[in-house]
C-alpha cells in the first residue's frame, strides 16, 4: 500500500472539521496551500458564506507559497476581517501541521488583531 499524502491530510481535515465550525459571531479562518499560492477565508458555517478571503492571487501581495506570502496573507485577512467588524476567530490549519505557513500566517494574522 503507497501513502497518499493528499487522502492522509483529506483524513485529518475531516477530523478537524467534526470538532470546529464557524459561526456569524465567530467564523472560522480556513488557510489552503497549494503548490503556486496560499489561500485563506473567513467562513460563516451557519449560512455557508464565506465572510472575507485573501491569497496570493491578489495584486497586492507576492507570488509564491512562501513563508513570506503566508504573513502577508495573515495581515490582509485580518485587516479584511476588520472592515467585516470581526475580531474574533475558529483556526481552521486545513490538515496541515502548524508549522511554518501555517504558523506565519496565524502569527501575522494574531498580529494584526484577529483573536484566536
């Protein structure tokens, strides 16, 4: 049996997701990487609306899944939280082990007012 690196981190985003879920008052703050850009979104599990989101895609931040990205990413999502009036926040890693991009991004994101 070959390990599939994608269904073991599918596995453990599923067990992550039965225990968190974002609320209008709380919603949850799902990062994504992929190979080229990082991605992060403030959801409302409730209603199913995605409240805010940010990624490498917009013209204001650089290319890449780097660390650097991640931070930059963390600040803008908060700063787009901000303007939604949210201050507080479910970290949702997306299967991912905190550590690095996971951590910048949480860290910059704590940073720029998020509280999580």
């Amino acid at each position: 049996m070959t390990i599939n690196r994608k269904e073991i981190r599918r596995r453990v985003h599923a067990r992550i997701r039965k225990k968190i879920s974002g609320t209008a008052e709380r919603p949850r703050l799902a990062v994504h990487f992929s190979n080229k850009n990082v991605y992060a979104q403030l959801i409302n599990d409730e209603k199913g609306l995605t409240i805010a989101n940010a990624s490498t895609h917009d013209e204001s931040v650089g290319n890449g899944a780097t660390v650097a990205t991640a931070v930059s990413i963390g600040k803008l999502i908060a700063e787009r939280a901000k303007i939604a009036g949210i201050t507080s926040v479910v970290f949702d890693r997306g299967g991912h082990i905190y550590h690095g991009k996971v951590k910048a991004l949480a860290d910059a994101a704590r940073e720029a007012g998020l509280q999580f």
